[in-house]
C-alpha cells in the first residue's frame, strides 16, 4: 500500500475526495503556494525530537520555572537543532502584519494534495474512507501542541537566560500563528487556534510580570513592537475578521446528502452505517452496537425537506450570534441548535457540533490581547525611570505606549461610542483605607483553571489591571476568576497574571520542587 500510494503521488487507496470535500477545501486550493505556512512548518516539527514527558502537557511546560525538577531536561530539548530550526521556521511565517501577505495554515482536509512523508508522520487530517467531513481526525494538531510545548519551554528559558524581551518575541510569533489557526474551516481547529493563543497572551505578561519584580532586563526600546504586534484592531490579530467556520456547515450538508434520498426520506442502506462510523470515531470497537442503535430509530427521521431547512435554521442562528457581542438580548434566546430535537434530525445532530464555545473564547481571547498590550504599556511607563512608580491613571500610557487604550471586551457599556477602557488601580495607594491605620494589602481571591482558590494580598509593589469578566459588571478585582461562563461577582484579572500567581503558590507549597 505504501508504495501504491507512492506510485499515485501519496494519495491512498479508496480515499478521493467528493464535493463536498473539495468545497470545504477550496479556500486553501486558492491560497498562493509561497503563503503556506504548513508546507513549512509541519516538515519542521516533523524532524523534532520526542517531548520530554515533564512537559508533555501544555500547561506544565508553562508552568515549570528554570531549575526545578524536569527543568534540565526540558532546556537541553529545546536547544537542540530540531527544535530551533522548528523555532525559525516559527518566526519566518509570523513576521509578516499585512493581512494580505501574510502567511496561512492551508494543508487541505484529506490526503489528498497532502505530502505523503507528513501522511506517514500522521501530520495531517484523517477523514476516512469515504472521506468525511463530519469525522474528520485532526492528527497534525499533536504535533503542533508538541510546537506549543516548545515555545512555552523556549520562552522560559531566554527569560532566565536574561532575555525576556526575545522570551516575549517568541510567544507573540506562537500568538500569530495561533490567530492563523482561528481562520480555519472547521471547529476543532478555530476552537484550538483560540484557546491556544489566548495561553500564549497570558505567558506574554508572566515573563513581563516576572522580570519587573526581579531583574528587570525586558529592551524597553523593543516593548513599542511589541505592544504594537499585539494591537487588536484594524491588525493581524484583530478577531472581528474571524468568520464562523463554515467548513462544519458543509459537513452537516454531507451526512444529509449520505444518509438521505433527495426529495425523500432516510437511504437505509446508508443511515445507520454513516451514524454509527461518525459516533464511534474514537472507538472502532463500538461500530457494530451503535449500528444496531441507529437502526431502530431510523423511522423517526424527518424527511429530506424538513432536514435541510432545520439545517439552515440552525446554522443561521449560529452565523448570526457570531456577529454580536455576548451581553447582546440574543444570547437570552435559547438557541436552535438547543432546540433541536436530537432524535428526529440525527443527522444534523451528528454532523454539526455545537460551536456556541466560540463566541466566548473569542471573547477571551480578545480580552487576552487587550489585557497584553495594555500591561506592557504600563511596563513600559513604569521602566522610564527608577523611581517613577506606576501611572496614577491608566490613560497615563496615552500617547507614548499605545495610540489610544483598547476598550475591556467584557464592559457592555458603549452608549454613543464610548470605549470603556480596562479597570486599573495600585493597591494601598489608590484603594480606600482608614488614614490613622496602618497600610494594609489589598486582598484579591483568584480561581485559578482547575478550581484551585488563591488568597493573594496584594502591595504598593504591583498594580492591578482586570476586565470586568463574564458576569459584565465591576467588582474591583476582589474576587477573579478568568473564565466565560458566567459567574457573578467575579472579575477577569490581567495583572498580576493567574498562571504567576499560581506558580508562586505551588512553589511556596512545595508542589513544584
């Protein structure tokens, strides 16, 4: 089979693409060779070496500080060839601002127009035989986190190398080319793109947050760049020209197309077979049970007609939410895709997933960006001078840092065109005390990720910058928790960064040793 494939120019055997397919990758057959960033980097990242196992896991590579246990390891992974040359492979498709030019993840669904060695190297994405959208296996997205592993060790080590400005430089090219992600067609991907860049936003003031309290050798000359790559409008990075991705809707429109008769009702010769493959992507051994299941709901299916127009409902539903922000009255309707009667429309049920999450990790993300070169431009305030302090006001920063202050994503208050900045304030300094007291720090509780509560009491020696958070209201940071699921009375803290704080905290405690 292998050299079959080869004969026929590494595509596989009973794996051609139909229409639908070639519709899903059509923006990415229109995509100039010399703008590819995948013919690049995936052959890069397929020449690195194994990740160690400390640092397997995203999160842990960021979280593991220089000279902890694992930590020798690790460094010595990321200094070798493979994994540089994977980092200037890295750099090469980010530099470019112009949205036109630059550079786009554009390896195509399937094998086929895919080299093969990335085929044999599982870099690429998997649809099965015949090839469908709707179970697509994104194989290449392993490789790419083992990339994101790398720029989180990578980072850490420049900055405790005494470069944290090139730490910072590298974690902002990782942020292009997550937002390169986001455009992707299909959901798993922009889901990934965005919650992966958002990751590497908050690492961008963990390095920043980290040297200010000690060595202090961020290139103040260098933070213009680099507050002006992070700029979230009008940019490369500007996520209001994200668009829904509509290579999903395409996949739904293929299981119909496969499991129905035009102008009829359900082919039972394809319903249960095409179901039960797409519900047991992951595990092969369950085919022949859910077949049986499938089939004994088969006479309950809509028609053709009813299928398809349910199908337009819900996705338009979906396309308009996208256009809005999330304080928006429409989010209080419940949704069509809610609504949908599982059952009845299992097609639509099994070949369109649930992309609400969307909405809100771009909101995320945006904040994420906001946040970034809003704290770095009060970094940058801050370093002028050696007994400067911090801005008494965050519009101090105007027009030195940043031309004008991004307003926070998550303040819902923009009657005639008001651009409600981010909240900022010093504790002891700026918080209401009793003047015959003694100064105490202003406490904060932070949920971090994976539920843990931190009591962080805060000094003079750090400012304190957060959006409003999910709940849209103002709390004044004494409570945080950087999540979009609602939670009321919770800010989205920015500064310090949870990931720094959480890692002192584990350190204190001994967790990290």
């Amino acid at each position: 089979m292998v050299v079959l494939a080869a004969m026929l120019g590494g595509v596989l055997p009973g794996a051609h693409a139909d229409e639908f397919v070639n519709r899903a990758n059509a923006p990415y057959a229109s995509l100039p060779a010399a703008r590819r960033s995948d013919t690049l980097l995936l052959p890069a990242i397929a020449l690195m070496d194994p990740t160690p196992a400390g640092v397997r896991q995203v999160y842990a590579a960021a979280m593991l500080p220089a000279g902890k246990s694992g930590w020798s390891e690790a460094e010595a992974w990321a200094q070798a060839k493979p994994q540089q040359d994977v980092l200037k492979v890295l750099a090469t498709i980010t530099k470019e601002p112009n949205i036109r030019d630059a550079y786009a993840f554009g390896q195509p669904y399937g094998v086929e127009g895919v080299d093969f060695a990335l085929v044999q190297k599982r870099l690429y994405t998997e649809l099965g035989d015949p090839p469908t959208l709707a179970g697509a296996q994104f194989f290449y997205l392993k490789g790419l986190e083992a990339l994101e592993s790398l720029v989180q060790v990578e980072a850490t080590r420049l900055a405790a190398a005494g470069n944290p400005s090139d730490a910072i430089d590298v974690l902002i090219n990782w942020v292009f080319f997550c937002r390169q992600m986001a455009d992707r067609e299909l959901f798993t991907e922009a889901d990934w793109g965005l919650r992966s860049m958002a990751m590497a936003l908050e690492r961008v003031r963990d390095v920043a947050y980290n040297d200010l309290r000690g060595p202090k050798a961020l290139v103040v000359d260098r933070l213009h760049g680099q507050i002006d790559r992070l700029k979230i409008e009008g940019s490369y990075l500007d996520l209001d020209r994200m668009t829904f991705p509509q290579g999903n809707k395409v996949a739904a429109e293929q299981v119909i197309a496969r499991v129905y008769i035009p102008r009829n009702g359900i082919d039972e010769r394809t319903f249960a077979p095409t179901l039960s493959r797409l519900g047991t992507t992951e595990f092969p051994l369950r085919l022949f049970s859910e077949t049986g299941r499938w089939r004994t709901i088969g006479d309950q299916q809509a028609n053709w007609f009813d299928a398809t127009e349910k199908l337009a409902g819900v996705w338009e539903d979906q396309v308009q939410r996208w256009g809005v922000r999330m304080w928006d009255r429409r989010f209080a309707v419940v949704s069509e895709q809610s609504k949908l009667d599982r059952t009845k429309f299992a097609a639509i049920d099994v070949g369109l997933p649930d992309m609400s999450v969307l909405y809100f990790r771009r909101m995320v993300a945006r904040t994420e960006a906001v946040g970034s070169q809003t704290a770095l431009a009060v970094v940058g305030w801050t370093r002028l001078g050696a007994t400067r302090g911090y801005p008494t006001t965050i519009s101090a920063v105007r027009p030195q840092w940043v031309k004008e202050l991004m307003p926070d994503p998550f303040n819902p208050n923009r009657e005639f065109g008001a651009r409600p900045p981010l909240e900022y304030f010093v504790p002891i300094r700026d918080t209401p005390r009793n003047e015959r007291e003694t100064p105490q720090p202003y406490p904060i509780e932070v949920v971090t990720p994976d539920g843990r509560v931190l009591n962080v009491p805060l000094k003079d020696d750090s400012f304190v910058l957060y959006s409003w958070g999910s709940d849209n209201g103002k709390s004044f940071a004494r409570r945080t928790q950087n999540t979009y699921v609602k939670v009321e009375n919770a800010d989205y803290l920015i500064w310090p960064p949870v990931i720094s704080l959480e890692r002192d905290t584990r350190l204190l405690l001994g967790e990290i040793k």
